[in-house]
C-alpha cells in the first residue's frame, strides 16, 4: 500500500514573545530539518507528507517553543489539496 499523503497549511504566530523574529525562524529551522517538502509564504508554510509525519513535526515544533514564546498555531489539513491524488 502506498503510503498515504496529506498537506498541510501551518502558520506559527508568536503572541507574547521576547523575540517574535527569531522565534519564527526557530520554528522555519525546525520544519527545514525535518526533510518534509515545505514551501513558505508570508502568512504560513505549506507542508506535503505522511499523517504521521506532519503530526510529529507539529508537536515537536510545540516542544522546541513552549517555554521560549507564547504562542499559537494555526493549522489546516488536506488530504486533496497539493497531494497528487
């Protein structure tokens, strides 16, 4: 069985933060490590891979930054959009 891909809209908005800049890069050098196909824009990220693989990432992007920013997240999935079904 092929494996199953999904897309996925994500837009990291820092609310109280030191630092809004580099939290935001902080999360952008998160996404670029984890080897998931991703496209940027000024609002959000676009992200193409496995459930499982965008699930993780989000919560290890919840893990690296919750003790440095207060936060939130904005997320939409897909399992038609940007997915080549």
């Amino acid at each position: 069985m092929a494996k199953e891909i999904i897309s996925c809209e994500m837009s990291f908005i820092p609310i109280a933060s030191q630092n809004y800049i580099e939290d935001v890069e902080n999360v952008l050098k998160v996404i670029s490590q984890s080897g998931l196909e991703f496209q940027t824009n000024s609002f959000s990220t676009i992200l193409t891979g496995t459930k499982e693989e965008i699930l993780a990432l989000i919560g290890e992007i919840i893990e690296k930054m919750y003790d440095n920013s207060k936060f939130t997240i904005v997320v939409k999935l897909s399992n038609i959009c940007g997915c080549n079904r």
